[in-house]
C-alpha cells in the first residue's frame, strides 16, 4: 500500500497532473492518449524501481 501511494504522489508531482489534464481534456484529445501512455510508462519504470529496492532490503 505504501508503495502505492509514493508511487501516486510521485506521479502527481513530476508530470504537474492535475494542471496538464484538463488542457488535454479539452483541446488535443490525441495528446491526451499519448501523454497518458507516457506517464504509464514512466510509472511502470517506478514501480519496477521500487521493487527492486524493497527486495533489496528484505534481502539486507
């Protein structure tokens, strides 16, 4: 869970969501559907981050 909700904050901040969101929404729906593809993508590599540093410590 915790992994989760650094990984939400994390994408919050560094992508400035909620501001970008609404300009895609609104004018470049084409946009939108790759920007969104982005930040899957550069959450997914978070996660994998992550998860490599929490197996790391339960092996320490």
């Amino acid at each position: 869970m915790i992994l989760k909700e650094l990984t939400n904050f994390i994408n919050m901040s560094l992508f400035g969501f909620k501001k970008n969101i609404e300009h895609f929404k609104e004018h470049c729906p084409v946009e939108a559907r790759d920007y969104f593809k982005k930040i899957l993508l550069k959450l997914e590599s978070i996660e994998n981050r992550l998860d490599r540093i929490e197996k790391k410590t339960k092996n320490n």
